[in-house]
C-alpha cells in the first residue's frame, strides 16, 4: 500500500521526542504492511479514517482502499484524562 504523510503530521513528529518517536515511526511504516493492526479503531461517521495508538500518542490515518494508500494525517499526544 501507498503510505504518505500530512505535512501537519510531518510537523506534529518532530516536536516528539526520540524514544517514542522510533515506535510511532515503525508503527507508520507497518501501516503500510497491515493498515489495520491490532489495536486500530476506525472513527465512527468518518468514512476510511482510523487511528492507532502508540504509547501516549495516537496516530490519525485515512485508507483509500480505491487507490491502495495510506494517508497519515497526523501524530496526536492524547490527553491525560484518557490515559489508563
């Protein structure tokens, strides 16, 4: 599958730190591979899009089945409140 990144998410990664950002990068990477591994949630009412969570982050992304890509729109440090 065709994987592309946002220049928002481009930018989003690079305020992240090293230690994570390795994960999130191979998590990206392995999209690619398997656009929906374990743990990927699509987003109710948003057709394609589906996010996966790294860490303390989540990893926005949208399939395109029609054009087999995959498109990450962007790397999201999730909120406090949500982490368990």
């Amino acid at each position: 599958m065709k994987l592309s990144l946002t220049y928002s998410a481009y930018r989003e990664m690079e305020q992240i730190g090293s230690t994570p950002l390795r994960e999130i990068s191979a998590a990206i990477v392995g999209l690619a591979e398997d656009p929906l591994p374990t743990g990927s949630t699509e987003v109710e009412g948003q057709g394609g899009c589906h996010f996966l969570t790294i860490d303390r982050y989540c990893i926005l992304y949208h399939i395109d089945q029609r054009d087999e890509a995959l498109t990450v729109l962007g790397v999201v440090e999730r909120p406090l409140h949500t982490l368990h």
